[in-house]
C-alpha cells in the first residue's frame, strides 16, 4: 500500500518519481474597491496598466482616466496621500485619458492597495482610489542552484509580527531524487533541516507558532518526525507493531500533532492505517481508529480520511466523534486554525473542482469555488484548465491553491466566493499556492524564467 503522503505529493504536485484566534481582514480585490473620485471639472482615475507591482521594482504603469494635459503628474498614495516609499521619476503625456508614469517601488512599501493621485498642470487633482496594488511577494529560492533547482513552501505559521514568519518546504538537492526539508525566516534565509545519514526525501507538512516543525522522513519506510525550526529532524514513537508513520499537522502551540502509523495485520503482510494523535513527542500517541490524516485545527478538529470517505472528527471532551463532510467530495487539504473551515476538492470526469465547506451550527455546508475562466493574461496565457484544487485556507475564510498551472486566491464576496490569480503569479511560467496564514501569508512555488522552481511567500494586503 502507497503510503499517504506520497499520495497527497502525487495528487499535489504531478510528481511520478514520489509514487513508486481571531478574526483577521480578507485581501481586497481591487476590482472591488476601485472607487474613482474626481469632480467634473477636473481629472478622473479610471484604472491602471498593470493592476500591480511587487515591491523593489522601476516599471512603467499606465493610467488611464480622463480630464489630462500635458502637464499631469501621477502620485501612488495611501489614504489620500503620497508614499514616500514610491517614487514617481516621469510622468509622459499621451492624451487627455492616457498618462504613463515610470515609477520606482522600494522594498520597504507596504504591500497594500495604493491610490492613483493625478494633479494637471493647473491644479486641478483626480484620485483612483485603491486600484494598484503593491505586492509583498518575495522569492525564497532553492537550496540548490545548480542544475534544475526545485523548491515548495508547505507550510507557515502566524506570528504576531508577521515579518516574523517561518515557512518550511522541501527543496531538492542537485537532482530531483533527493528531497531535503528547509525552514525558512527572513533572519536566516532558507537552510536545510539536518536529517540522519541516508534519508534522501523527507517533507514537512505544518510547522507552529513556537517553531515546531513536522513531517515525513520519506524513506521506505516512511517514518514520521519533528524538529526545531533550523535544526535536527527526531522521529516520533510510534504504536506498538508500528511500520510506518507520518505527522501531517500540528496545533499552533505544538501541544498537537495529528499523523498515522500502519501496523501489520495479524498473519498477513498488509497493514492496517491508523489515525493518530500525539500529546508529547517523546511517547507514543494515542490511536483515533482507522483513518488517514490531512489536518488538524487548534481546537482539535481533525482533517483526512476513512470509511466514510472525507471525514472529520471532532473531540467532544471526553472521545473521538466521527463525521463525513458533505459530498461529493475527493479529499480534504487543509482547515482553518480555528476549526470553522476546511477546503479541497472533488474529482471529475473532466479535472478537480475545488471545494470549501463552512461549519454551519453542529453542521458543514459545501461550497464549490469558482474557477477562473479568463483565458488571457497581459504577462502570458492563462491556463484555463478546468481542473483546479483548494490547498489552505485562513480563519477569515480566504483559500487558495491552484486552477490549472497558476496560483489562485478565492475570497468570500457575500455569502458566495470571487476568484482571482495570486497577484503577480502570471509573471512566471507556472506557480502553485499551497497554504495561507492569519495574517494573509501565503506560501507555495512559483517557476521563473531561470528554470526550475522556487520556494516563494506572497503577502496580501
């Protein structure tokens, strides 16, 4: 029996080689919150050409409106006001409802949607409110950059100063048949987990506040482990006739790591999984039954699944309840740290479609996410493949994942969900986000014009 995360990696990633809390604001589409102000007797902001920009860059953006002369400046603000961080070194006239201003972003500009200030040569001022976007997206690299290299973000925690975060991932070494764990913070930079002689693959699945990581040592057999962040991997205990194990999650203060351990059954040579909590990490965990994890929340609601299918089971202070999500469903990916929200997907006969359940009472209502139809991006062509999956989502309940070969974000508009592309996703070849924050981090890979593919870690507004 393949073991479960090497079907999670293939069913995630396409890789043939691995199978043999509080409330916090959702990101703002700035479709959404464009508001253009100006009176009829000035200038007026009507959009922008790009719609944004990562930080650290000089770029020409086009502005397009009405009421322009020949003498117009363009400023990008916050709340009305010019940022100093934003540096608008030209701005070229070319008709009375099109300027181009080359500006300049540092890598200290908030990430956020910024306004578009116009003043004409007379005086007269026009803003478009809120309608660029500034990015916080920084590329993490690979621990290698030699031959192809490859990197993922799988997971990142939600520390109170968000420039605090630590992602981890797995990142390949030289060629794609070693797959080495890295953390990752913006003190360090990315460094290797360090894992016994002879582990060649090993993936961290979660990774909490107080810097605990956990995973798989992906060696046959796999065996489940923990580690300081930038430290030295341990492996869990297991059950007793234990001969494989996995940790697929922690609480965000690491008192919980939820995983499996397949035990042989009596006279045979197939096991049977168990599903498996830890309450320390120096003795063996407790078994919840037969099961596979994916997940667990910080007031122990757990993600996997069972014979039931897609299921959920929540702790009622003295046992163990099981439930099956609503379906048709697939698999479960990933649940809100506050336990009120679980994403995934259902597979179809023409690709996945991604699914959100809310909890609604002692009950969950599925959602289907909306998928992007758009089949045309300014940087490339978009992949509008109907096959498109949810992988995190954040207790405000904003997902994100895939759709085809770009990163995708879906935000709540309402009782319904808006889909849109991780901002800048469409500048590189293909990009993939794999889990988000309370503080609107998101984590995942992006693939540049270097080859191969990087750890990345955008920040929403």
């Amino acid at each position: 029996m393949k073991s479960h995360f090497r079907l999670i990696l293939a069913a995630t990633f396409g890789l043939a080689a691995l199978v043999s809390c509080t409330d916090v604001p959702s990101p703002v589409d700035p479709a959404a919150a464009h508001s253009a102000r100006g009176g009829t007797s000035g200038p007026t902001v009507a959009r922008t050409d790009p719609t944004g920009s990562p930080r650290g860059l000089t770029l020409d953006v086009r502005v397009f409106g009405s009421g322009f002369d020949a003498g117009t400046t363009v400023r990008l603000g916050l709340d009305g006001s010019p940022s100093p961080n934003v540096t608008t070194n030209s701005t070229r006239f070319v008709s009375s409802k099109e300027l181009v201003a080359n500006v300049t972003i540092s890598s200290g500009a908030e990430p956020s949607l910024y306004d578009v200030i116009v003043t004409t040569g007379g005086g007269k001022g026009g803003i478009g409110t809120e309608i660029f976007e500034i990015i916080g997206l920084e590329d993490l690299g690979a621990l290698s950059t030699t031959l192809s290299p490859w990197a993922v973000g799988m997971a990142l925690n939600t520390t109170a100063e968000p420039a605090d975060v630590v992602v981890v991932g797995s990142s390949a070494r030289g060629c794609c048949e070693h797959y080495y764990p890295f953390s990752w913070t913006a003190g360090t930079g990315m460094r290797a987990l360090q894992a016994d002689a002879g582990v060649t693959a090993a993936w961290p699945f979660g990774v909490s506040n107080n810097g605990i990581v956990v995973g798989v040592l992906a060696n046959v057999p796999s065996r489940a482990f923990w580690a300081l962040e930038g430290g030295t991997t341990n492996e869990l205990p297991v059950l007793t006739g234990s001969v494989s194990s996995e940790a697929n999650g922690i609480t965000s203060n690491g008192s919980a790591i939820v995983g499996s351990n397949s035990i042989l059954r009596p006279g045979s040579s197939d096991t049977t999984t168990h599903l498996v909590v830890w309450r320390n990490r120096t003795s063996a965990p407790d078994s919840i039954g037969p099961g596979t994890a994916d997940g667990i929340s910080d007031n122990l609601t757990i993600i996997g699944g069972s014979l039931y299918g897609v299921t959920v089971w929540t702790h009622d202070g003295t046992k163990w309840v099981a439930s099956a999500l609503p379906g048709p469903a697939s698999r479960a990916t990933g649940i809100s740290r506050d336990g009120s929200r679980i994403v995934g997907y259902v597979a179809t006969g023409t690709g996945n479609v991604a699914l959100l359940w809310r909890r609604v009472g002692t009950g969950w209502e599925r959602i289907e996410l909306p998928a992007i139809t758009t089949t045309t991006t300014k940087k490339r062509p978009f992949d509008s493949s109907p096959s498109y999956m949810a992988m995190g989502v954040n207790n405000a309940g904003v997902a994100v994942g895939v759709n085809g070969s770009s990163a995708v974000l879906w935000y709540p508009d309402g009782s319904s969900y808006r889909a849109r592309l991780m901002p800048e996703s469409n500048r590189f070849g293909g990009s993939w986000a794999q889990a988000i924050n309370d503080n609107n981090q998101v984590t995942g890979r992006v693939k540049p014009a270097s080859g191969g593919w990087h750890a990345v870690l955008w920040t929403l507004p």
